[in-house]
C-alpha cells in the first residue's frame, strides 16, 4: 500500500522528508537558485542548507560556482 503522504529525499544527507518541508532549488548557468518552474531541479532540507560542509558537498557534485540569497531559504 502507497503512503498518501509526498515525500521527497534530501540530495545532502539523503533523509526523506514531506515535499512541504523542503526547499526545491535548481542549477542554472552553474548557480544554486530556487526552482524557476521549468528544467530539473532537487531538494535540500533545511539543516543541510545551513551546514556548510553539507552545501559544499552539493555544490562540488554539481559543479556549482556561485549562490544566489532569495526569500524564505
């Protein structure tokens, strides 16, 4: 039986979460920035987006340079 509930799994530490507690970002011309709507994009939970050593590893794994602040992350 399928659990109703969405969840999603964090890229950094790989736990699964509900989708509504996650923050959804994507790589575009090698930036971190939050999900336009359009293209691939990933999850990272809150405690790995405020690890440094978490993001670092994301950021090497997909060969990001730069991240762009915006609101509610």
């Amino acid at each position: 039986m399928r659990n109703p509930k969405q969840t999603r799994m964090c890229v950094a530490c790989r736990g699964r979460f509900l989708q509504h507690t996650l923050q959804r970002f994507q790589v575009t011309q090698n930036t971190l920035c939050v999900f336009s709507g359009v293209g691939r994009s990933f999850y990272i939970c809150a405690q790995c987006y405020q690890d440094p050593k978490a993001l670092r590893g994301v950021m090497k794994r997909y060969n990001i340079q730069q991240i762009t602040e915006s609101k509610g992350v």
